[in-house]
C-alpha cells in the first residue's frame, strides 16, 4: 500500500494500475477491448502486476473466484464494455451467490457518448446492480482513486462478494488526482464484526443442557480466514458436539476428524441429515439456511433451537427463524463463544451428548455411500475415490469442480482437512465454472496440484480456457467423469418426470483426448476399472494440462438424495445402503418406507 501523505497528478489508466499497485494486486484476469486499451497500455509499461488472458469474459470471473476462494485475498477482473461486461455477469452473480470478493473493472464508452447507443455501449451499471454488493460509474479522474480503494474495502469487508467500477474512456485518457488508501475518509459501510455478548452467553447456556447438539458450519467459516478454522476446531473438540458442513464450507473441520458427519443436504449423508433433523440445539456457524440444505422448510429441524452466527444481518431469519441470532464475523464471535463457554466451566450435558453420539452410530452404520461395484464398468463413485486416494498420496492438492452429478460425488468421496482447498459453485449451480476457476487457483499456487473434477457437458461450456492453461504454463488437471449424459438432469428425469430423457444426453462429443492435443495438453481417455491407479498416476505426473476422459457408467444416480420439497427424513439411498437400486427408497427412523 501507498504510505505517501501527498496526492499526485495522473492518468485515469495510470491511477488504475497505481490502485490496484497499493492494494497489494499480483494477479489481473481479463480480455482487452477498445474501451480499455488506455489501461492495457499502462499493464504493459509495468511488472508488478502479471495479466492473464483468458479467453473469455466469464472465464475471467471464474478464475478470479477461483483464485480469490484459493488464497484469501479479492480476484481482479479487467474488461471492456459492452460484451466484455455483460459476458462477465454469469461469473459475478455466481461470486454474490457464494460470497467471493472480486474486484471487476470495465470500461466504458466516453462520457459525452453514454446514451447515444454507442458502438459496444451497455448500461453495465444498470445490468450489474443486482449480481454485485455494490457498483460506481466513474463521471470524473479526480473521483477514481478513492473509488477504486473504496471498492476493495468493501468486496472484502462485511460478507464478501463483487463490486464493478465501469471506467468510461476518456476518464481513463485524462488526468486526475491520485491518493493512496491511507488517505481515504472512512466508508459508511461499516458491517459489524463483534458479537453481541449477552446473546452469545445466551447461546453458551443452551449448548450446555443441549441433549442432541450439532454445530452446523457453513463458507462463512472458511470466509473468516483460517484462524476461524482452527477456532470451530477447537470448540468442536471442547464441546465433543457433532459437525456437519454445507457444500461451501467443506474443509473448515477435518473431514479426518473424529466429530465430522459429513457433508449435510440434498445429496449430504445420511447420518448428518438425520442429525439436522432430530436435533435439540443446532449452532449455525457462517451459513445461510439455503434450500439444498434445508429441503421442506415446514419439516426443517422441527425439535431445535437454533443459534446463528452470519456477518450479514439480512440472512439471519430471512428463511429460518432463529432463536438465538448473533451478527457478527465468525472468527470474532467463534473466539467469544469459546471464551465463555471455558470461562463457565466448559460444561455439557455429558449423558445426553452420549446418547446422542450412540444414535448418530446407528445411522453412520447405514454407509449411505456405498455401492454396487463392477469390474467391467467404471463407476463414477470409484473413479473418484481412486483419484482422492492419488491426490491424498501427493499431499498438496486443490480440487475445482463443474456442476452436477460429479460435483456431488467429489463432495462425497473427496476428503479435505484443510479450508481453501476446495472450491466449487454453490448458490448459482454454474455448469462452466471448473476449468477457470481451476486456471484461477493454479496461478494463486504454481506448484501445487490442482485437478477439476468435471462432467463431460459442463467442460465444453467453457473448455476454452484450455488454450489460457498452456500460454501461462499451468498444469491443471481435467478429471472429466464422461457418462455421455447431463447426468444430475437425467437422473431428475428418471426419479420425478416419468424417466422421459428429454435432451439430456450427448450425441456428438468430441474426442477429448484429440482435443487435448488440439491444446497442446495430454490427453489420456480410460474406460476399464483396473487402468484407473495408474492413468491417474501418469495425469499427476504429467508435466502440463491433462484432459482425462474418464468413461464411466452411464446411468448411474447419486446417493443419497432428499427430492426437491421434501424433508431431511425422506432420503432416497442406494441399494447397497437398503435402497432399491436405482430408484432407492426413502427411510424413516422406525425403518419404514416412505411411499
């Protein structure tokens, strides 16, 4: 950061690349265009800052999430206006949903001509106010610098997310004022960071006469930073309470861990949806009560109290009302939780807790994700375990996925002890976002392993950045779980429309190992169980992007499932864990079918 006291005279481009210079920027992702070449020509006169080209605007956001959710610090988008903008708008809305701090600058066509149905002219402000926490048009150079700082203040501060600044071209062209961010007045926005004290106390009593507790953690968490990691580590392991994550938040407690049930939801198992549901008091821990976690919303966890923490005030009741709300970061309110429960004696209710842990054996000893195995066909489930066995064997690795059925099984099987290593669409469901997001994280840790976890469908949507992967020498690996269908769409179709397959499946694939080497990637293809170890050896090994093609059973479901509306007790499962195959069944407590 800038410490100079004095403001200096500048180009808007300049004042740009000066900003994101003292805002600790390293990283740009972006596609040039006319309406900011005056700021592409300030990156090349640089070389604090390395640019990486992508091919296309959405590519742009996703590898900036994918950087951002990786390493902890906002991704920086740069495009033009127009197309480049509205390209970008999938990418923000996809970072809003899940919390993502990124910065996404556009230009815009000059001042004089906003209006006029400019050559490449889009009302991006208009376009971008509901898919960002906030965004500013830039009228006037004097104006930029703050707005600029302002910006990263307020993507990360608060519960994260994207800001734009639209930069019209002759602001960049003329000169304005510089000032650093020491000497920005103070932002209105000012979220609250502290919890308050009498309802954390509030919620230290009932976790300790709680019978059937469960701490239920959430991308909050992992948002925070690591040290509220470690801090939900150290309360679970005080209290001896279950914990249970959503999609987002996997990572934030060791999935080694003696305490963890799991991934909870839609396709979560079934020993921690069953928790949600019969619990006494649940701790909401940085999350936000969305509908793949909660199901039928009038069946949900009928029997507890409920405690939420959430930095954002707006979540707290907006779909579950909560008995104890606290506002505040997770970090600050985890660290006055802990304080208080030890300072009362860290005290439970230790014959009910272990009732409890005896009923949560029970539903674990269904070992929801068990199934059928071949040894003719590749089943998808397997070839992600021999994958997590691989990378578990490597050590440092990070795992993107697209979105669908794969994304589900790399939830399931793929274990992550630590927060950042795991990044994934949640709220937005985007098909596309694993190959950039995956270029994303490999710049923010070149020598780490970074492997997407994809669908053949999903990767076409944006397998272009492919070309981006080998310009800049990045070595992803593109694990492609290839069943020639949209498989989380198919088995819908199967499960609730009557088994009418309308346009869910692929007939005109591409060979994805010719295409491969169209990239200048290596491209491997797979189709028998026992080649699985050692293709995948040779992918890690590889010296480069890898696209693996990886042909596995083409009809197979995800297990467990609660169908859309219904509760966390009406779980279909699969035949190995007593279901009926490939419908499954639904279960209730007393061993009953649901019909």
């Amino acid at each position: 950061m800038s410490t100079n006291p004095k403001s200096s005279t500048m180009t808007g481009a300049e004042i740009v690349i000066k900003s994101l210079i003292d805002q600790g920027v390293e990283v740009v992702f972006g596609y040039p265009g006319g309406a900011v070449l005056p700021i592409y020509d300030e990156l090349f006169k640089q070389h604090q800052i390395e640019h990486v080209l992508v091919r296309h605007e959405q590519g742009a956001t996703h590898a900036a999430e994918g950087y951002a959710r990786s390493i902890g610090k906002p991704g920086v988008v740069l495009v033009t206006s127009g197309p480049g903008a509205t390209n970008a708008v999938t990418g923000l809305q996809d970072a809003l949903m899940d919390s993502i701090p990124l910065i996404c600058l556009t230009g815009q066509v000059p001042t004089f001509m906003i209006g006029n149905d400019a050559f490449q002219e889009a009302d991006t402000i208009g376009i971008t106010r509901p898919c960002t926490k906030h965004n500013w048009l830039v009228k006037d150079t004097d104006d930029l610098a703050e707005t600029m700082h302002q910006a990263f203040y307020v993507a990360t501060n608060g519960r994260p997310g994207p800001v734009l600044v639209d930069i019209p071209k002759d602001v960049q062209f003329a000169s304005g004022k510089y000032v650093g961010p020491r000497n920005i007045k103070p932002n209105a926005y000012q979220p609250k960071v502290k919890g308050d004290t009498a309802a954390i106390q509030a919620a230290v009593e009932l976790m300790e006469g709680a019978k059937r507790p469960l701490f239920y953690t959430g991308g909050g968490v992992i948002n925070s930073g690591p040290h509220a990691s470690q801090l939900l580590r150290d309360l679970v392991e005080a209290t001896g309470f279950p914990i249970t994550s959503t999609l987002m938040g996997l990572g934030a407690y060791p999935a080694s861990g003696d305490k963890w049930l799991g991934m909870l939801g839609m396709h979560g198992s079934y020993e921690a949806n069953w928790a949600m549901h019969d619990c006494d008091v649940m701790i909401c821990v940085g999350a936000r009560f969305d509908d793949r976690i909660t199901g039928r919303l009038d069946a949900f966890a009928p029997k507890s109290k409920k405690i939420h923490i959430d930095i954002d005030p707006s979540s707290i009741n907006k779909n579950v009302r909560a008995d104890v709300p606290i506002v505040g970061d997770v970090g600050h309110v985890l660290e006055d939780m802990t304080r208080i429960f030890r300072s009362r004696g860290a005290k439970t209710n230790k014959a009910g807790v272990a009732k409890w842990w005896d009923k949560i054996k029970e539903w674990q000893a269904v070992k929801c994700f068990e199934y059928e195995g071949s040894t003719d066909l590749i089943k998808p489930q397997y070839a992600v375990e021999r994958l997590a066995e691989a990378m578990k064997k490597h050590g440092d690795y990070y795992v993107t996925t697209e979105v669908g059925q794969h994304q589900m099984w790399a939830a399931q099987y793929i274990p992550f002890d630590a927060p950042n290593r795991w990044m994934t669409s949640g709220g937005l469901g985007t098909m596309g976002y694993g190959v950039p997001a995956a270029v994303g994280v490999q710049m923010a840790h070149r020598d780490s392993l970074v492997v997407d976890v994809a669908g053949e469908a999903s990767f076409m949507m944006t397998m272009q950045e492919m070309s981006t992967a080998v310009q800049y020498k990045l070595p992803i690996k593109i694990f492609i779980l290839n069943n020639e269908r949209l498989g989380m769409v198919r088995q819908w179709q199967q499960l609730l429309h009557g088994e009418r397959y309308s346009s869910s499946y692929s007939e005109a694939l591409p060979d994805f190992v010719k295409l491969g080497e169209a990239f200048g990637c290596g491209g491997m293809r797979i189709d028998k169980p026992g080649d699985l170890d050692d293709a995948i050896a040779d992918m890690i090994a590889y010296d480069g992007p890898v696209i693996f093609d990886c042909l596995v059973e083409k009809h197979e479901n995800c297990f467990p499932m609660i169908p859309s509306g219904k509760a966390h007790n009406e779980m279909l499962l699969g035949s190995r864990a007593g279901g009926d195959g490939d419908i499954g069944q639904a279960i209730e407590s007393d061993g009953a079918v649901l019909v």
